[in-house]
C-alpha cells in the first residue's frame, strides 16, 4: 500500500522531491523535463565535483547548494552519500519544493538519489527520478557496438572480486571504477596496480592475457572528445587509470548455437497454426 501524504500545518507548502540526471556534456544532455526540475525548485543541490557546472546551475536557479564539501580524506563515502540524503530531506520536511542534479544517469552508480527518494516516499512525499543519458549511453555511440548483438554485462569491478559472479566472454564485459578495485572501505578514489593485478587474475580465468581491452572516458564539456584507449588484459596492472574511465573487454569467443532450444523452437513453429 503506497503511504498516505501527510497533511501539511498551517496550509504549508507540501514538499517534494526530484533527483534528476545532467547527462554527461554539460549543456548539451540536459533534458527539458530535467531543467524544469532545476528552474522551478527552491532548493537545488548540486552533486557534481566542477565549479563551472555549479555556476551554469545558477543561471537556472539562485539557490544551488554544492555537496562537494561532504568529502573528506579518509572519509567514508557511504557516511558522506548518507549526509547528503539527510540535508535533501531536512528541506523537503520543511516544505520545499527540492531538486538534487547529479552526472548522467541520477539512478546509475548513485545510492543517495534512490535512498532518497525511497525515504521521501515513505515519508508521505511526492519524490521521482528524471533519467538522464548516461556514460553507458555514451560508451556505446563512442565505442560503437550495440549490447543487442552478442550481449552485455556490466559489473562493478571491485563487485566482480568480492561476489562469485559468472562472466559470459561470447558477450561484450563492462567494468566500472576499475581505478579503485578491490576498496573495502569506500575511502579511497585510486588503488594501485596489485589490486589491478588481482582483478586480471580472475579475469584470465575468462580471457587469455593478450585479449583487448578497450579503456573509456566520456566527454564532460562540448569542446571535448571522448579518450579511447586499446591495450591488453595483461598491460591492466601498469595502465594508469583516473576514477571516471571504464573498462570494455569485447567478446572472447563466438556464440554456441543452442541446437536443442532451435529444435523446440522449429518444432512449435510446426504445430502452431499463425493462419
């Protein structure tokens, strides 16, 4: 049963809740539903780590609240994504009316948006999420191949070594934040090259050494153009990495027809009259 809004005191403003998406170039991805979002809000809070984007904010709206200073060296960053899900609400509480504006996709690699939301839903709240075009979106017109055609996963990469998942090499591998591997503390925004080393280790459990890998980074402003780089699995370790590049390995071997679900198929297609 969905929550029952709560009556606002004193014929207060209800407050509400929109998480929505920038898209990654800035300007150019911004959806007309998002901007919206962002003009008519009291509140705007800006999860984005360049000055320049906050200050394109503000010709938008007046009141853009950064929530870059919630990092801290040695911080971890689920208390600051907590934080930043506590100030959001503190506001919609209050009666306003509360846009947060993240990179790309706000429900993509985001747990504050989704907490959020979840918390204000619960709470009585009108709350949604505005999609935008995402840095997966963008991989695929950069690098230029369709997951449709063979198939596609993606996996956190620090995710592919503490869980027991299954790659599939007859389908293209997508690996985000590869530049921090194997953090256990969420503290850190780089790793080193051991911990890269270990995630080759279990990806030559799939791949053979001196399979491609294709390293990604989206353009940000107009003037940019995506960095695409090709090296091998075993140039992984010794490859220097920032936190926003990603890692594609394209298919390892051809797809295995499935001979006996071909003749169910055939089969069915026989008895079926489609007349």
């Amino acid at each position: 049963m969905s929550a029952t809004p709560l009556a606002a005191p004193n014929n207060t403003p209800r407050g509400s809740l929109a998480c929505v998406g920038l898209g990654m170039t800035l300007g150019s991805h911004l959806t007309p539903l998002a901007r919206d979002h962002i003009e008519q809000a009291d509140v705007v809070f800006a999860a984005l780590s360049d000055h320049i984007v906050e200050l394109w904010l503000q010709r938008m709206n007046e009141d853009v609240r950064s929530l870059q200073s919630y990092y801290a060296e040695g911080k971890p960053r689920s208390e600051t994504y907590q934080e930043w899900v506590d100030l959001m609400m503190a506001e919609v509480r209050a009666g306003k009316h509360v846009c947060a504006v993240f990179y790309g996709h706000p429900g993509i690699f985001a747990w504050s948006p989704h907490r959020a939301i979840e918390v204000a839903r619960a709470e009585g709240f009108e709350a949604h999420m505005e999609p935008g075009i995402s840095a997966e979106d963008c991989l695929y017109a950069d690098v230029g191949f369709d997951p449709g055609s063979f198939g596609c996963q993606h996996f956190e990469a620090s995710q592919l070594l503490f869980y027991e998942h299954r790659i599939n090499p007859t389908g293209y591998v997508v690996l985000w934040q590869v530049a921090m591997v194997g953090d256990w503390s969420l503290t850190r925004f780089q790793t080193g090259p051991a911990y890269r080393q270990i995630l080759v280790d279990r990806l030559s459990q799939d791949y053979p050494l001196d399979h491609p890998v294709i390293i990604y980074h989206g353009a940000t402003l107009p003037i940019e153009q995506p960095r695409i780089r090709h090296i091998t699995l075993r140039d992984l370790p010794r490859t220097t990495l920032t936190s926003q590049e990603t890692a594609v390995l394209p298919p390892a071997t051809p797809l295995k027809p499935n001979t006996a679900m071909r003749e169910r198929l055939a089969a069915l297609d026989e008895a079926t009259d489609f007349a």
